[in-house]
C-alpha cells in the first residue's frame, strides 16, 4: 500500500510539474509576442474572445513593455487562485528596475481567456 501512495503521490507532483511547465511556456510565449509587438503571435493560442482584443489597446501595452521585456527579465512562479470554474496562474516577472505580476486563465482547451500584467 505504501508502494502504491509513494507512486501516486510522484505521478501527482509530475503531473503538477509539467501542467506548470506549460503554463509558463504560454506566459512566455505570451511575452515574447508582447516584446516583439506581434498582435499575431500574441493572440495565436488565444480563445475567441481573446481573439477579439483590440489591436490599438495591444500596441499600447506592446509600447510600454517591450523595451523592458527586451532588456531581460526572469519569471517566476507564484500560485493559482481559483476563481469560479477558472484558475488564475500568477507570476512575477523581474525585469532590470522593477517588477511586475503576470496573470493568465486558461480554458479547458489550453487557449488563452486573459492575460494581465500589473
């Protein structure tokens, strides 16, 4: 029996482990589009709704972030939060002067339905 738990108790920190990895390469992925100010990138795995951000509003925040996102940064988890039927991922995100927190909610389907940094 304790064999048994020894192994689940592993498959469950594995399985938690890679459902982050994932999460963070979107948080990336996510920030990179942002650095490179490509609206396409950004919204690529993104679901309808998210699909609908308006391209200005965007730009705007494209503007303001990619000169920092470009000087480097370090990303680092934090928790999940969940909220109704979603769980919020946050982050903090390091870059050279200051830091910022990173929100993301995924569906089911692994797409985007918002991505936040404060």
């Amino acid at each position: 029996m304790k064999k048994l738990l020894l192994i689940a108790s592993v498959f469950l920190s594995f399985n938690h482990w890679a459902k982050e990895f994932n999460i963070e390469s979107r948080v990336n992925e996510l920030l990179k589009a942002t650095a490179q100010k490509s609206y396409v990138e950004f919204i690529k795995s993104g679901s309808a709704e998210f699909k609908n951000l308006d391209k200005k509003e965007f730009e705007k925040v494209a503007n303001q972030l990619a000169p920092k996102i470009n000087e480097g940064m370090k990303l680092l988890f934090l928790t999940d939060l969940k909220k109704g039927e979603h769980v919020v991922h946050l982050y903090k995100v390091s870059f050279k002067n200051e830091d910022a927190l990173v929100r993301i909610v995924l569906n089911e389907k692994n797409q985007t339905l918002g991505f936040w940094i404060q």
